[in-house]
C-alpha cells in the first residue's frame, strides 16, 4: 500500500516538473541546491548508492533507498532510473513521510 502511494508521488512530482532523474541529472540537482531529496534504487550498484550518499551528506540533502530501477522508472514514465531527485519542496516532504512511515 505505501509503496503504491509514494510511486504515485513520484508520478506526480513528474507531471508537475519537479523530477530529474538519471545520474548527471540527479547529481547536478544535488549540487545546484535544487534537490529536496533523492532516492536511488535498490537494486542499484554499490558504487552509485555510496556516490549519491555521500553526496547527500555533504550538501544536506534527505536520501533514502527504495524500490527498483525499472518501478522508479516506470512512475515517472521513463525507462529504468536508478536515481532521480525531487526539486518540488512540499512534495518531497510528502514523500518523506510516506518513507518514513
């Protein structure tokens, strides 16, 4: 049920431009400050979770692991995405207590 719910945010957060994902993207939204939070795949490798992870931490930005490449993809009408950041402020706080939950 919530996993449901926070594919559907995402999709949202998509439709109202407040998504971008894959890692150049995802990393120039970390850095930039434009990101409120970034979720990487579960099923992504190592080497990206502890990229993102760390830079995260650096620039203060709330990561959370969830979910696979292809549903990550798939909510937000792409291909497989390993990575995406959420620019939108209010909908990546709903998406964080979602994850939180």
């Amino acid at each position: 049920m919530n996993r449901d719910k926070v594919l559907q945010m995402l999709g949202m957060a998509q439709r109202a431009g407040a998504v971008k994902s894959g890692e150049f993207m995802t990393e120039a939204s970390i850095k930039d400050g434009s990101a409120f939070l970034v979720i990487v795949a579960d099923d992504a490798s190592d080497n990206t979770k502890k990229q993102f992870r760390n830079s995260c931490e650096y620039y203060n930005v709330p990561f959370r692991i969830y979910s696979d490449k292809e549903s990550l993809g798939h909510c937000i009408g792409r291909e497989f995405r390993a990575s995406l950041a959420v620019t939108g402020e209010g909908l990546a706080a709903k998406i964080l207590d979602l994850l939180d939950l």
